[in-house]
C-alpha cells in the first residue's frame, strides 16, 4: 500500500482531472459493455425464433396481411385473428413435399370486463402439432386439459392462477421460457378450448367473422417438408393451386428478420467504434495536457530521489486506477442502461430480442474491463515516457 500512496495522493489533489478520466474510461465501457449485450441479444432472439417457428413453409389466409401481419404477431407480439375453412388443411397436407402439417386457431382477448387482460391466445393441434407441443413440454409433461392454458414469460399470470377469456375462467398450468420473440406475450391451449373460446366470443357478440362452426375454421397452417425439398417451391405450389391463401417460407421470413438485424448490428457496432474512438482520442489529449501541467511537479519528485522509471511507473499506475475505476462505473451503468429496458429495446427496433445467459454477460463485462484498462493505459504511455524525462534543474528554473 505504501508504493501506491504517491499515486492516491496525486489523484485526490487534482480532483478534476481525476473524475475527467473516469469519466472518460466509463464512457469507453458503457459502449463495449452495452453494444455488446444488444448485439448479442439481438443474435439470440433469432436464433430462438428459428428454433420456435419449427416450420418450413406457413399458410395463412390471404385476407390475413390486410388484418394482422403474421410477421408482426410472431415479432412484436401483436394481437389479431384470422380464418379459412378448415378444408385447406386436407389441401395442404395432399400437396407434394409435405411432411407434416399441423393447424393452428387465433383468437384475441379484450381490455374489457370479459377478459383479464388482452392477449394473443393460440390453439394448437396437440396430436399434429410439432412446433408449440415441445415447447409446452418442457413445462408441463401432460397434454393440456379443456381450458388450461401455458402462457408466455411476459404474461403477468403465475401457475395456480386463472386468466378470464370472453368469461370463461382458464387455469394456467405452466410458464413457457424464454423466447425473445411477440411468442413471450402470447397464451397457448389445446385447439378444442380454442374452439369454445371462440364459441363464447360469438356468443357475447363479438363478430369475428366465421361463418358455420368454429371447428370448420383454422388460422394457420404449419408445415414440416420432406427431406430433400426445397421449402419455397412447396410454397409456391401451394399459392398457385390452393385459392384464397398465402404460403410463406420461414426461410424467406428469417432471411428479412436477419437482414435487418445486421444492419441493426452494424449500426451499433459503428457507434461503439464511433464513441470508443472519441473517449481515446480525448483521453490522449487529456494526457498530452498534463505533459505542461506536471512537468515542476515531476521535477520536484526527481530532486527528491525519484528514478525515471519510478516516474512512469507512477504516472502509468494514476491511469491504471483512473481506468479500472471508470470500467466498473461504464461496466455497471450499462448493466443499469440496458437490462431493464429490454422489452423497450425490442419494441423500439422490432426484432426479436433475447438477453444472453449469465455467463455470456460475466465475459462481456470482463472485456469491457479489459478493454478499457488497456486502453486508457496506452494513452497514458507516451506521457509517461515524455514526464519521467524532464530534467529536474531546468524545469524548476524555468519556472523561477
């Protein structure tokens, strides 16, 4: 501790000087550090999205754009609903290339006193499905029963509670992870609860525009293709021979998704360069300033028996302090900038938004840290070298 008293007591005499480099160097983390985070959670909502979509090619009825975008509801969470006769379904499964396909029904609920809460509700096939099934399987083992429901990680309902649909009391049996995705926001449940959920939507007279029974409707169809087929020809076999629907690869739909993740990657990445570059070069002009401001205070410390190299050790040491402090402060702000504004984040640049696992974060903050350390101990070198070769005799008189 006695080696380091020197190096205190300069920081504490020059206060200002002192909190102008932390300030500095935290700004240098806080963009590591946080471009870092979103960048990669950024990659890891589309990797979760690929992975939940478990689809080659989605049917939709043609009306569906003009009402509500799939893209948006699977993205942004955006409630809507859509129908067609449950007869595309056996059209679908009868087109070439098709391995599996499996219907799903939308429906959502209201702000209103016959709902708890406004939600997108999705009815899925669980004999057929090969999409959601898995996903609910990690929480709950058992098929879901008539009116139980699984619900995202951002639906405010815990397991043991119930959620109010168009009046009808619906248990939640198990929370879904986390996907990063419009999915978090949804509640998934059995195609037949689906079925009475819209039953009593009509029934409180809410028009959704099915004509018939709600078991002749579906909203969507999922499909898995054979190996070896290629995913968009059995899309455009689709559009072409089945009226009245739109087949979307997912491929197509993942491939604009990433598209606009890279470009809001390489936006931040420019940013984080663009601020890492400003705080260095500030830094070494902040050091090239203190060549003038310390050269009597230098000459004083060699006259008292201080080596050159004791002075750049000293002044290398100031900057390695200054820096370390100012990583932990960026490192931490950043945290605080960042991770309770992720739904915020996603909202504002629409993409699927995923925050890494605790260890990612642990070895993000490390190279913020290591990142800032050096650099702000590179800039403080070349005043290092220039100080601790100030010859003491003429510089005092030179202040005489």
């Amino acid at each position: 501790m006695k080696r380091f008293s020197p190096v205190t007591r300069n920081l504490i005499r020059k206060p200002g000087r002192t909190v102008a480099l932390v300030l500095l160097t935290a700004l240098l983390a806080l963009s590591v550090f946080s471009g870092s985070i979103v960048i990669l959670s950024l990659r890891g909502g589309l990797n979760s999205l690929e992975n939940r979509l478990g689809a080659d090619v989605i049917v939709v009825p043609s009306t569906a754009k003009s009402k509500t975008n799939l893209e948006q509801m699977l993205l942004q969470g955006t409630t809507g609903y859509f129908y067609m006769n449950r007869e595309k379904l056996d059209k679908v499964r009868n087109t070439a290339g098709v391995e599996k396909a499996s219907p799903q029904l939308f429906l959502a609920s209201l702000r209103a006193s016959c709902c708890s809460v406004p939600v997108q509700v999705i009815g899925f096939d669980q004999e057929t499905d090969f999409t959601i099934r898995p996903w609910v399987a990690e929480s709950c083992s058992r098929t879901l029963a008539d009116k139980e429901l699984a619900v995202g990680c951002r639906v405010s309902a815990d397991v043991g509670e119930s959620i109010r649909i168009y009046g009808v009391n619906c248990p939640v049996v198990a929370r879904l992870a986390e996907t990063g995705t419009g999915l978090d926001t949804a509640v998934y449940c059995s195609q037949e609860t689906l079925q009475m959920l819209l039953d009593a939507a009509r029934d409180l007279g809410h028009d959704l525009k099915i004509s018939g029974s709600s078991e002749d409707v579906v909203s969507a169809i999922y499909i898995k293709v054979r190996d070896g087929v290629d995913p968009q020809k059995v899309a455009d076999d689709i559009n072409v021979h089945i009226r009245k629907v739109e087949a979307v690869s997912t491929k197509g739909m993942l491939t604009g998704v990433s598209d606009s993740l890279k470009a809001a990657s390489g936006t931040i990445t420019w940013l984080i360069a663009a601020l890492w570059i400003l705080a260095l070069v500030i830094l070494f002009i902040v050091f090239a300033m203190m060549v003038n401001e310390r050269r009597r205070e230098l000459a004083v410390y060699r006259l008292l028996g201080m080596s050159r190299k004791m002075l750049s050790s000293m002044i290398l040491k100031e900057a390695l302090l200054c820096s370390l402090a100012g990583a932990l402060c960026g490192v931490v702000l950043g945290a605080a900038l960042v991770f309770p504004f992720t739904t915020l984040i996603e909202h504002s640049l629409k993409l699927p938004y995923l925050t890494p696992a605790a260890g990612t974060i642990l070895l993000c903050a490390v190279l913020a840290l290591a990142v800032t350390v050096i650099s702000g101990s590179a800039a403080s070198m070349r005043t290092a070298r220039k100080l601790s070769r100030v010859d003491p005799g003429t510089t005092l008189r030179e202040g005489a």
